[in-house]
C-alpha cells in the first residue's frame, strides 16, 4: 500500500475531519482529491493512490460522520451541500487553488456542487456511477440497509455478509476481494468488527428521498468543456445508462464515458478498466 499521513483539519461549523495524504506530484501540480460514497471512506482509494502516489499528490477524505472523521452532533448536517463546504474547507486550509476531482456517488454529487460553488477550483473531475438523476431502484436497495449497524466476528465473516447481500454488484469477486472489501467498509470494535459509519446519516438521506427531487442538471454547466471523465457500472442500478449518455452530451468535448463490464454501483477502481480512465484524465490535465 501507499504510504500516507493521517491529517485532521475542523470544519467551518467545528466538527473534527479527517484525510489521508499521499505525498507527491509537483508543488504546482493539481492534487487528486477523493470523495467517497454515503457509507464508505478514504479507504476506497486505496487502489487510486496505489498507482499514482508518489507522481501525484492524493487526497483522500472521509466525509463527517465517517471513518476517522468525528460525527456530527446534528444529522441534519449529513447533506451534499454541507459536504461541499467541508472539502472547500480543507481545500482553502491547504492553499490548494485547484484539483483533480475523483468522486464516487455522493462524492461525484458533491463535485457537481462544488461546480456550482466554485467552478475555477476543479481542473478536471471523474464522476464514478451518479449523474443528476438516480434510478428509484438503486435508491431503494440503498435503503435495505444504510443506517442498520451490523457487526461480525471478524473481517472474514465481514466478507462473507456483504458477499451474499452484494453479491450481484461484483458477480467475479473471491473471497479474499469480499474481505478486503470489508476491511474497506469497517472497524475493529470491541472483540469484532461492525460498520465504519455514523448511522444517523440514514435520517437526511431518506427524508431527502421522499421529498420532491430537484432539477440538478443545472449543475453541470460549471463542468461544461472542462476535462471530465464519467464512469459507469454496467450493471449498475442506480446510474442507468441513458442518463449517463445525456451527462457525456450535455458536458460537452470534454467528457468521455467509460463502463466498466462485469460491476454494478459502484466501481471500486480495483478495476483495470477504472484505473485506465482516470490515466487518461491525468494525461489530459498534466497537458
């Protein structure tokens, strides 16, 4: 693994964040910033700092409420625009005027936000399974089991748990891909291991659901022509594919879309395919 510094900054409102920090790149050089999805964390990154650590700078954060990141005494905080501000935040701490954005779900929601927000501090963005509509049926199967704390005896049975229950979304993983997905999604607690994440995150997400939705394809304007690459499951059930095609066209030259065979929502970027685009992305941006 790519060695990293566990970094903590505080939020506008005071709540204690954290990051991980894979040095590299050159200081002008846009770093790769990480934004993970509702129930996950840096962790997910591994893959991404793996290959480019050391040629670029990565960081990789966990939203409030998240891995090392402390929860926030008020759920109705676990929202994509307060998320937006945190990495904005961070960003401003840093002295970092720009970055190359890598977004899974909610972090590629909380992208298009920023977008909106502050397009100049976005040089390029890979938006991973999430465009401005969503699928009721991705919703819905989200809602079976976020915000249910569940707890194992170690990571192995960890596995074999999110094996049977997600089984579908990576058809081709073994056994030890399911461990190591577990130890991505949990924490050691007490004599076991149980779920890496604040559960209270579920209340904002389901009341959000049942509202009204908005029209969020305006958020793309501000990515508009810029180098962006959109990733795709294709088995996914929450991006479906003509969303997707109409992001790409709407994005206009300077977005490619890439889905990734044999995975549903989300890819992991254990995938060639996954690692290969955000290459390409690279290559774009370094010019």
């Amino acid at each position: 693994m790519a060695a990293f510094e566990d970094r903590y900054y505080n939020s506008a409102d005071g709540v204690r964040l954290h990051y991980r920090d894979y040095s590299g790149g050159h200081p002008d050089q846009a770093p790769i910033l990480c934004l993970p999805g509702l129930t996950r964390n840096a962790r997910d990154f591994e893959p991404v700092a793996d290959r480019f650590g050391g040629e670029w700078r990565v960081l990789a954060l966990d939203f409030r409420g998240r891995g090392l990141s402390d929860p926030d005494p008020q759920p109705g905080n676990y929202l994509p625009p307060t998320y937006a501000r945190d990495v904005l935040k961070l960003l401003d701490q840093l002295g970092i005027a720009d970055a190359v954005f890598v977004g899974t779900s909610l972090g590629g929601l909380t992208t298009m936000i920023i977008a909106a927000m502050e397009e100049e501090r976005i040089a390029a963005a890979l938006i991973n399974d999430i465009g401005p509509e969503v699928a009721a049926g991705g919703i819905d199967r989200i809602r079976t089991y976020v915000g249910k704390q569940a707890r194992f005896a170690d990571y192995a049975e960890a596995g074999q748990a999110f094996a049977a229950r997600a089984g579908d979304v990576y058809p081709n993983w073994n056994t030890a891909e399911w461990e190591r997905f577990a130890r991505r999604c949990c924490r050691e607690a007490g004599d076991g291991v149980e779920l890496d994440y604040d559960m209270a995150i579920a209340e904002p997400f389901a009341q959000a659901n049942e509202a009204t939705q908005p029209n969020l394809w305006p958020l793309l304007q501000n990515l508009k022509d810029k180098p962006v690459t959109v990733l795709r499951g294709e088995l996914s059930d929450l991006f479906a594919p003509d969303v997707a095609e109409r992001m790409v066209a709407e994005l206009g030259e300077g977005a490619e879309l890439v889905t990734v065979p044999h995975v549903g929502h989300a890819p992991s970027f254990d995938e060639p395919e996954s690692i290969a685009a955000l290459e390409r992305l690279l290559v774009r941006v370094a010019g």
